[in-house]
C-alpha cells in the first residue's frame, strides 16, 4: 500500500469514527453516549460538586448519615484533577457554597422571624454567609492542585492537615462561624470519637478529611499499586485502632467517689417571646417553676454532689448588668439551696463602649456568683 491509499483509508476511517460518535451523541438511549457525557468535563464537574454539596450536608443532622462524610469530599478531589489552581479554587469554594447553602437555611428563618427583616434581606444573608464559608473549601481545593505532584500518602496527609487548619480558621477567623467543622458528623460513632477528649473535634476532622483524601488519593494516582495503597489505608487503620480504643474507654468501670445527680431544665421558649420585654417575667417564671419540680427529684437521689443546669442564655436578662433581675436570680438559688450552671448574656463594662458575652456561670448553693466562662 502506497502513501497516498494509506492516508485515503486513515482518512475514512477518521470520517466513519466521527459519524459513529455523532450517532451515538444524538441517540439518548445508547449507553456510550453516557459513558461520553460523563467523561465531558462540563457535565461532570457539576455533577461532582453537587455530589460533595449534598453529600456534606446529608452527613450532618438531619439527615445525619455520618457514614457519607468519609466519601464527600473525593467526588471535588476527583474533578479538580488537571485544573490550575485558580480553577480548581472555583470548583471548591463552588463544592462548599453548595453544603453550606444545604446546612444553614435557619438563617433565613432567624432574620425575618426575630429579625423582623424583609425576606428578601434573609435569602440574600443565607446566600451570601454560604458563599462566603464556601471560601475555605476553595482554599483547600487549591492547596490540593499545588500539592499533586508529591506522592499520594504525602498529598492525604497534607489535605488532611489544610482542611482541618482551614476549619481552625473557620472558627475564629473575625466572629467566627464553628458551623459544619467536619469531626461533627461522627457523633453517631461514640467508639471512634472517643479521642476527641485529647485533641477536640478537630483530631476527628482530621481523621475523616485523611480518609476522604486517602481515598481519592488512590483512585486518582497513576502510582504503583501498593502507593495507592499506602494513601489509602492508613486512615482506615487509624479509625479502626481509635475504635477499639473508643470501645475500650467506655467499658470502663466509673471512678469511685460520690456520684452526681444533675437536673436538667430546658424552658423550651419560644424565640419570639425570649427577649420581648412582655415575656420576660413569664419565662423567668417558667423556669423557676420547672427548677423547683426538678430540685424537688434531687433531694431524693442517693448521696453525692447535685447540680442544675439551665440551657445556653436561659435568663431573659444580662445577668450582673440588670440588678434588679440578678438580685431575684441569686435569691432564689439561695432558697433552693442547690448549685445552678445556667447560660445568660453578659456585659462588660469597657471604656468607650461595653462588650457582649455569651457566658456560662455556676452559682453556689448560697446564691453567691461562682466561676464564669465567656
């Protein structure tokens, strides 16, 4: 075969190839045109990022399906593959908007409904907070571009580490928004968070970000397959050991010593009437009324130490600050004659301008203020 017949075959193959692809595209029902759109990077990209999105958020309460975080973040790990960074920034922070707008509708509800704002106000507070939290994941994404050419284990500990330093920043970067920290979505597994009483819900963070990367680590590399391995099954093994560990912990017997019999009263007010100053006597009422019944319970528990405890800004008041409301508190706690941790808004008295707190305060059994945290 000479040189002009060859290119002539190589060029009708070329043209029977394209119409057999251009069929295959326009019939809907062919399962190539799937295997086709799937590998276009306009149609998978997306879906990737819907994936991670509700992924994410179905993890966490409600529907708190705690199994799908150790999953949710391959799908953006997969799709960022061969992007720049700036892209593979756009994808994340794209990937995170989605979870957050997912996870925080609430905040529509609190600003109209409490707020007394125009709806259109809370929608475009809802969108703007979720654009704004989607941020760190794009950070992350972009960290992940910079740091592919290291070797997969090198890249999922590495992702591991950025995403729960990012979640650190999340948490106190400006007011700060501790909303979605990844280690969260465990509570279900009591065994494996275990650890948490060393290194907080951040050590969980990381196992689960590790295990997310390590996966995603291995199906994306081009390695042999035991580096593959190696991304992948340390995070598992590390969950699995922190598990027996978990399960031993709480097999354990309790400390001798006196036991404590703690009251919990939840007033369970309703937002809109917590801080109208109409309510204000009514829910202090309330909550006097069901702290005695519960007092009543502890003086009949066996020996040991007994406590109230009250809910996060119980009192309709900032305590120390109203007088009058502090002064009828303290006297009351003094009749019962038990100690009470309550939360209440604080204010310190700063010059120029006071500060608010949101502060936890334990009060003797006398009535007298005790230790205080903000």
């Amino acid at each position: 075969m000479d040189i002009r017949q060859e290119a002539d075959t190589r060029r009708r193959t070329g043209e029977a190839r394209f119409r057999t692809e251009k069929s295959e595209l326009r019939n809907p029902q062919s399962g190539i045109t799937s295997r086709f759109r799937l590998q276009d990077p306009r149609v998978y990209r997306p879906l990737a990022v819907l994936s991670s999105g509700l992924l994410l958020a179905a993890s966490f309460p409600r529907p708190s399906l705690a199994p799908l975080a150790w999953i949710a973040l391959v799908p953006v790990l997969l799709a960022i593959r061969g992007l720049t960074a700036r892209r593979a920034f756009f994808v994340g922070w794209t990937a995170g908007t989605a979870a957050f707008i997912f996870t925080i509708p609430w905040i529509v509800a609190t600003i109209v409904e409490y707020g007394h704002l125009p709806l259109p106000v809370g929608v475009g507070a809802w969108i703007l907070l979720s654009a704004y939290l989607g941020l760190f994941t794009g950070a992350w994404a972009a960290f992940a571009r910079l740091i592919e050419p290291y070797s997969a284990s090198l890249r999922a500990a590495g992702l591991a580490a950025s995403w729960t330093a990012l979640e650190y920043l999340r948490t106190h970067l400006f007011t700060g928004f501790p909303w979605m920290l990844l280690g969260y979505s465990q509570l279900p597994f009591l065994p494996l968070i275990q650890f948490a009483a060393f290194t907080g819900v951040y050590g969980v963070s990381f196992l689960v970000a590790w295990g997310n990367a390590g996966l995603a680590s291995a199906f994306a590399s081009t390695e042999e397959k035991w580096s593959r391995i190696a991304a992948a099954a340390p995070p598992l093994l590390a969950a699995a050991a922190l598990s027996l560990y978990g399960a031993w912990e709480m097999g354990l017997p309790a400390p001798d010593g006196d036991a404590l019999h703690a009251a919990i009263v939840q007033g369970n007010i309703d937002q809109s009437k917590k801080w109208n100053p109409r309510y204000q006597q009514e829910v202090f009422e309330t909550y006097q009324r069901l702290t005695r019944e519960a007092a009543g319970r502890l003086k009949d528990a066996p020996q040991g130490f007994r406590l109230v405890l009250w809910p996060e800004t119980a009192t309709p008041f900032h305590f120390g600050y109203d007088i009058s409301r502090t002064g009828e508190l303290r006297d009351f706690q003094a009749a019962l004659g038990l100690p009470l941790l309550f939360g209440t808004p604080t204010v310190e008295r700063n010059p120029g301008r006071p500060i608010l707190h949101n502060s936890v305060i334990l009060l003797a059994a006398d009535g007298s203020p005790g230790p205080r945290y903000d």
